[in-house]
C-alpha cells in the first residue's frame, strides 16, 4: 500500500513541481524569516544555503532561519507576537504554544482553498482527519506534519564506566543511582547526571507520565491534566501531580540533589550537554538522540559505549497526532509564499532530505530501503551527523528512515516503540481554547514556572511539603476553573470523535 501511495506521489510532484517550477519566473523575489526552536548546529548555514538555493529556482524565495534558544524559547515566543515583530513562520506543537497563540489571534487562519491553491502536495499526502484534527474552533492553523511519533523518553549512560565498575547491565531507576553513586565515587570532576532547568521536566516526564501511560493533555505548558491514552472509549483525566510515583520523584531528585549527582548551578542554567563532552554519565534523552550520540562516540571518543535504558518495554504509548507543524504569522505579508515554502519543505524529496538530515553526502545519505510490517523505511547513512540539525525541524519529519549503523537494539526498540506499542486516543493533540479562564491560566501559569524547576532539580528539603505548598497556590490562582474548562473541551472532542 505504501508503495502504491509513494508512485502516486511521485505523480503528483511530477505536475506541481513542474507547475512550479514554471511559476517561478513570474514570481517577485521574497525572504521568509522562519522561526525555530533550538539551536543552530556548526553546518546550519552551509545547508540553508542549499535549501534556499532550491527555493529559489522553484518559487523564487529564500528562508531566513531565526532560532530561539532552549534557556528561553518559551518566554520569547509569545513576545513575537505582542510586539508586533514582521516574520513570516514558526515551527509550533501541542507543547510549543499551538493552541494558545492561535486562540489570541497570532497565526494566519488557513482556508482550504489556500491549502489547495498553495500545498498540493501536503493535501495530497495527509488524511483529511489531520485539518479537523489540528483545527481549533473549526478553523486551521498549520500545515500538519505527517509521522506518527511515540512519546517516550529513556537513559542514556556510559557504558564503558558500567563495566569499569564491573555492574550488570542497567534496567532499573535504582541500578542507575547505584550507577551514579559509583560516578561519584571514582570520576574526579565528572557530574554524574546532565540536567538543567531546560530538561528537568522531561526527566519526570520519563519517570512517570510515560510508565504510567498517560500524556499531558492540551501540552505541559497549559493546565495541569494528563489523559490516560489507552482506551480510546473513554475520557479519564488526571493532574500529573496525582500520577503514581510523583511525589516518589520528588524525593528522589532531592536525594540526587543532596548527593551530588547535578551541579548548583543547573536550577538557573540551560542544557550545558555535559553528557556529550565527557563530563557526565547519564542523561535523559529520546532513541533518536541516543544513536545520535553512539555515531558521535564512534568518531570522536571511540573509548566510550553509548547505552540506552528502555524504561517503557510493555507500555503503550501515546502521541502528539497531528498537533505539530509550521504555523504562518497573522502579520505576514508574504502568506502564499510562506505556504509553497512550508510544503515544498514536507514533501519534495530534495528540500526534505535537506531539512531533515542536511546535505546529502556530507552530513547523511540514503543507503537503500528497509522493510518491516508493510512499512518502507529509508536506510541512512549517518556522515557527520553533529555538524547539522538539533533544532526544531520535526515539523518536516515526513520521511521514515533507519540508520543503517546504530547501537544493539536500537532498530527492533525503535520499530516496537513506533508501531507495536503505538496507541491512539480521540484526544491526542487536542488544542485547548483559554479565552473563557485567560487570567487563570496566566495565574496558574506562573505557579508552574516558579514550582516545577524548584522540586524537579531537587532543590528542596522537604519535597513533600513545597509539593503541597504548590497545590495550595495552584489552587488560589485558579486551578479548577482551568480543569473544568479543560473537561468541558475534552468531553466535546471525544464525543465529536464518536
């Protein structure tokens, strides 16, 4: 079946690449200020400069990528828009202000005629459920992207310290500490654990959302409800804070704290990536970032085994559906352009592999096609990896693929966590509407930036009572009109999904 829709594909691009191509001439010279999430690798201009070379001949327009940094994304983004800064896109999701920045007004509304006139080939490519799906109050705001991602999270380690200190292979949360304790213990100036107020969500995240086989509902950045993914004909809400195993994360991190295992500083500092300079042994990270980081290890430190702990063997996992993409500022004055940009960007095989893996033959390359259960995958080729990517280009992820080098396990965990263990929910990727509780979700809003790098790094004696401390606040700023809110759009979804 995929091969049938990747020919009808190739038909589809033949026309409009050649309609485009067409158009190009005629078209008046533009440049397209993109924003992204992250950070720019040390090849980012090299590979844009490619891109932009290819924009060029096709509709006569160039990208001028704007990166907004972990430490700070989230403050500066909605600033983008209150200031009335000219740009012309940005990459969004559930967790990256989707909802909230359309529901203020600060993304172009899409029609269908301009997602027809301007995106053939991403109209072509996605389900209709992906514009109903990503709609809020009926109108669409991004071009979707289209693969399904898996939320999950587990460790990466030193293997090769593991061995030194003669362990068994790690598989608990209490293996790892003991791991870390022996860090301590033996590595002069190494910090056992790379975290930082930039990540440490994630490490609770990984610890308790995913195994309790829950997700944030509406993004973490918004309310306080994750939603039990698992059965699709149900609605069951709960605050993470109420999840098994929350308050037992607090305490851990206090003690991890109190050990030694992250540095003072990481309660006001961004992501140092101590892992990847040999400065520590353990970090949080995805599978992708893991094999990442064993291609690294082989090149630049070929002394050292990256190790990847799968802490959701057996779990279902949710998804973010169709809640990520490119999303088109309301101030544009280049939007059909923007349109053709962010399309050429998902579906046209050059501009694709550019985006996603930069330039062909230097950073990665296509080494053939891997099969698994009616899937095509593309086999790649990894070159030098570090020099491009570790920003938000996820948006374009539209192109399967697996490496034709990685770590043991790394494909049959990949393959399980995408497919096997996959589990979809009328709620995934819900937008959350904040206009009827705006001043309590700014409240509780507050509440959450000052308490959660506080309890999640550990920096408190007594977890148990500042995790109190901060229901009470929750609780006085509003928590419960935002949860009734959350509950009333939630049961409207599920039932319009019936």
């Amino acid at each position: 079946m995929l091969k049938k829709r990747l020919l009808a594909l190739l038909l589809v691009l033949s026309v409009v690449l050649g309609t485009v191509s067409a158009m190009a001439s005629d078209l008046a010279p533009v440049s397209l200020k993109f924003y992204f999430i992250g950070e720019p690798a040390a090849d980012n201009d090299k590979v844009f400069d490619e891109i932009n070379r290819l924009l060029t001949e096709k509709i006569n327009a160039t990208i001028e990528p704007v990166y907004l940094s972990w430490g700070d994304w989230d403050q500066r983004y909605p600033l983008l828009f209150t200031s009335g800064e000219e740009f012309d896109m940005i990459y969004t999701a559930d967790w990256a202000m989707y909802s909230e920045t359309a529901s203020k007004g600060g993304f172009y509304p899409l029609t269908m005629d301009m997602i027809q006139a301007n995106c053939p080939l991403s109209v072509a490519n996605l389900p209709e459920s992906a514009w109903s799906a990503s709609s809020i109050n009926g109108s669409c705001y991004i071009i979707p992207q289209n693969n399904y991602f898996a939320n999950h999270y587990g460790f990466m380690i030193r293997g090769d310290l593991r061995e030194k200190y003669g362990m068994p292979e790690i598989k608990t949360v209490e293996q790892l500490e003991e791991f870390m304790d022996k860090v301590l213990e033996n590595e002069k100036g190494m910090i056992p654990l790379d975290i930082s107020h930039d990540n440490a969500e994630m490490y609770m995240r990984a610890l308790v959302v995913y195994p309790s086989e829950h997700w944030y509902l509406a993004g973490e950045h918004t309310g306080v409800y994750t939603y039990d993914f698992t059965d699709p004909e149900k609605v069951s809400l709960t605050a993470f804070y109420d999840l098994p195993g929350y308050e037992e994360h607090l305490e851990r991190m206090t003690r991890w704290n109190k050990k030694g295992f992250l540095s003072k500083s990481d309660l006001t500092s961004a992501n140092a990536e101590r892992f990847e300079s040999g400065k520590s042994a353990v970090k949080i990270c995805n599978l992708s970032e893991a094999n990442t980081a064993w291609q690294s290890a082989r090149l630049n430190h070929p002394d050292w085994k990256i190790e990847y702990i799968n802490l959701l063997e057996g779990k279902k996992l949710g998804s973010t559906g169709y809640s990520q993409g490119v999303a088109f500022n309301v101030r544009s004055k280049n939007i059909d352009r923007a349109m053709m940009a962010a399309d050429l960007l998902s579906y046209d095989p050059d501009l694709n592999f550019l985006i996603n893996y930069g330039i062909p033959g230097v950073h990665n390359q296509i080494a053939g096609e891997v099969e698994y259960k009616g899937q095509t995958f593309l086999a790649l080729e990894a070159i030098d990896p570090d020099a491009y990517g570790g920003y938000s280009m996820w948006c374009f992820s539209n192109t399967p693929n697996l490496p034709t080098e990685s770590f043991d396990g790394y494909t049959d965990i990949l393959l399980s966590y995408f497919y096997d263990q996959a589990a979809h929910h009328p709620l995934d990727g819900m937008p959350f509407l904040t206009d009827a509780v705006a001043t309590e979700v700014a409240a509780t809003s507050n509440v959450l930036s000052e308490y959660l790098p506080v309890m999640y790094l550990g920096f408190t004696d007594d977890p148990v009572a500042t995790l109190a401390e901060f229901k009470q606040k929750l609780e006085a700023a509003g928590i419960e009109a935002v949860n009734a809110e959350m509950e009333k759009q939630a049961q409207a979804r599920f039932e319009a999904a019936q």
